[in-house]
C-alpha cells in the first residue's frame, strides 16, 4: 500500500467533505449554499490529505486565523481542524505522515503558531502540541441560585432576529477578539456557514433564541441559546437550556447576559461550555454550590516557529531567558532560544547561551498564553530548572491578568 499526502484539488472537495464527516461519525449532505460556504470556509491550499489510490483515507487542514496574544498583539495562528483517519487505514501511520506536512506548509505561510480543539486528547502531545486555553463547562440549577453580585449593568438585553444577528454578533465577537487573549478572528465566510444553522432544530430542541447586549448603542455581546421540555403537561415545569454561546466584552456584558440566561421561565438546568478557566460566574451566585463546574482541555497550541511567536507577545514582569526547546517531531524547529521582555515588549533570538531551563515545545505551548504555570509543568517532570529562581522567573513572565478563551469551535 503506498498513501500519496497532499492537498486536495477543487473537484475533490465533495470528497473531502464526505470524508470529514465519516470521520466524526456523520454523512456529509450539505444545502447547496452550505456547499458553496463549505469551499471557501476551508478552500484547498488550506488543506492535507492522505490518498490511497485516489480515495481520499485521512483528511486535516488548518484555517488562517488571527488570534491576539498578551499584550494585545494579533498574531497569525494556523487553526488546525477536520483531522480524520479512515476506519480501513487506522494505526498506519496515516495521522503522522499528514501532521508533519500540514505543519510545514502553514509555518511556510508565515503563521508561527497553530492551534486546535482536540476529539481524543491522548493524540496531539506527540506532535508538540500542549494545553494551552483550558476551559470549563457549567451546569447550573437555577431554581435554587440566582445573580445576587454583579457589576453596574448601564445596557439593556434584547432579542434578535437571525438576519440582525448575522449583523450583529460579528460586532460583539470582534470586541471580545480585542478584550480576550486567545478568541480568532472570524471571516465573513465563517459567519455565514454559521447563520446556515439558524433555523435548524433536532432532538426536541428549539431553535436558537439570540440576544445582544447593547450600552449607547453599541454591541459588546451576544447569547445563542436553546432550550428542551423534560417535563409532561400538568407536572411541575422543568426543562433545561443550553447555551451555546455566551460572548462578552465587558464585566457589564458578561454579568447581563448569564443574569437572562438564569431567568429564563420554565427551564430550571442551564448548561454551557468553552467558558474560560478564570470566569466570574461563581463569584456573582447566591449559592456556588448549584453550579457544577467540568474543567476540560479545550484548545491545544503549537509553536512553529519559537522566536517569532515569543517576540509577538508582552511579558507581566521584565526578565532574560535561556530557554532549551526540545522538539522531537520536527526537530529543526526546537533549539536554544534568549528571551529578554517585559510588559513594553519581547525579543527572542536563537543563541549558544547555556540554558536557564529545558522544556519540551508542548510545554513550551502551554505556557504561551498564559493557560499553564512552568512551576506546575516542573512539578509533572515536563520541564527542568539548570538556574536556579529561572522557574519562578519564567512564572512571572508568562502570568496574564486574565485566563485565555477561545469559545469558537473549528
């Protein structure tokens, strides 16, 4: 058997989506202008595939997101997603052989790091990928806790149409893009393929309710929530909501939006996820204990290329480090690195300097933004101190006000 790996032409898109989707365990029947936003949503450059005699048996590729970095810097992060591998060629070899690849040519696009949701979280350590957004689900009863502590909300909740969402929400994304390390830009494209499913519903499901939170004017967040009867007619009204997006600029926006989201009559389960690590949530409840908090993984970075991605961003407390990045996928990419920053800036340059501390990249990753303290990694065995304090100085480094997000599934 010999598998051919590479991207996909335009006539082999249908293909390509048939394959996607066999992989996650559905049947690709898209409307033709699902069709039509599934082309240039993830076009062919953006993809890597694993052919065995024309059949398309693995599929991955990566969108050209732009993510900000602590500081506020927008850096270009490869947003790797559709990574399958065909039942009929499982434990080949076919994940390895298109991972190398698709890594090269977005590093060769000039996107220094990547980044991705992981389906199985055992596979991606091995490609030097580490936990860098770690994220929580909720689940709250709301029949027993209510908003008792908040900040000054001057805005008001509104309802919205699915045409004034597609307007909208785009806005209040963008704002939450500029307010959060971590959250990717959305295209227009993306914001279409999203709006397809607005009137979808399945499984005793509503469809989507969409509201905004607007101050002068202005659209600082959005909620998209459904919500499903569990109770029978006649017997005390119980159902459950399910938010699936609760995006916020502002400590104002995030305290309006879950404070609708709780009195919602007759739905007494709240249920989210991709809320970030550090939300406030907790602190704003009469009783935290009807909150049931499910922390996860979340999203997955991988650095690229080590010294632009470290010059991109701003340091909490000035410093110089030694840093031995250890790569053993691609090991061209790892080396000895000096990085001297602080809260004005970075420079990070490879160097023959002994090493302060020796960490391999997908520590190196889930650190980048903040998600993860070195000292815990140390503490695990996935990074050694050579200085002593080089740890605890790295710490301070890499800290951030404010715990990355990302609340966009790709």
């Amino acid at each position: 058997m010999t598998i051919e790996y590479r991207q996909i032409t335009a006539a082999e898109h249908r293909s390509f989506g048939v394959a996607i989707e066999r992989g996650f365990g559905g049947h690709y029947s898209p409307s033709q202008e699902q069709y039509r936003l599934d082309r240039l949503t993830l076009t062919p450059e953006m993809s890597m595939c694993a052919f065995d005699g024309g059949e398309i048996v693995g599929t991955s590729g990566a969108h050209p997101f732009e993510t900000a970095v602590p500081g506020g810097a927008i850096i270009k992060n490869a947003g790797v997603t559709a990574v399958t591998v065909a039942t009929t060629h499982r434990r080949q070899g076919l994940l390895n052989g298109m991972m190398k690849p698709l890594l090269r040519q977005e590093r060769d696009k000039g996107q220094p790091v990547a980044s991705l949701w992981a389906s199985e979280s055992i596979i991606y350590g091995r490609y030097g990928y580490g936990i860098s957004i770690p994220h929580e689900n909720f689940l709250i009863d709301t029949r027993k806790t209510k908003i008792k502590n908040s900040p000054e909300i001057s805005g008001r909740i509104r309802f919205v149409n699915p045409d004034e969402a597609r307007k909208l929400f785009p806005v209040a994304w963008e704002a939450a893009v500029n307010s959060h390390v971590g959250v990717p830009r959305r295209n227009d494209h993306h914001w279409d393929r999203w709006a397809t499913g607005l009137n979808e519903s399945g499984d005793g499901w509503s469809k989507p309710f969409l509201i905004v939170y607007e101050e002068d004017g202005k659209v600082l967040g959005y909620a998209n929530y459904l919500v499903k009867e569990l109770h029978v007619f006649g017997e005390h009204a119980h159902g459950m909501i399910n938010a699936d997006d609760v995006i916020h600029s502002s400590a104002a926006s995030h305290a309006a939006l879950w404070n609708h989201l709780l009195n919602v009559d007759l739905y007494d389960t709240l249920n989210t996820w991709r809320s970030p690590s550090d939300d406030s949530l907790p602190w704003m409840l009469e009783d935290q204990r009807q909150l049931e908090r499910k922390p996860y993984d979340g999203v997955w970075y991988r650095l690229m290329d080590v010294a632009e991605a470290l010059s991109t961003r701003t340091y909490l407390a000035e410093g110089s480090l030694v840093l031995e990045v250890e790569d053993s996928f691609i090991p061209e990419w790892g080396g000895r690195f000096e990085l001297t920053g602080g809260p004005d800036g970075a420079r990070c340059v490879p160097t023959t300097k002994a090493a302060d501390i020796t960490l391999p990249t997908a520590s190196l990753a889930a650190i980048f933004l903040g998600g993860a303290k070195l000292g815990d990694l140390a503490r695990a065995g996935r990074a050694e101190e050579n200085t002593d304090g080089s740890i605890a100085l790295a710490d301070a480094m890499f800290a951030t006000v404010r715990a990355p997000w990302c609340p966009m599934m790709f």
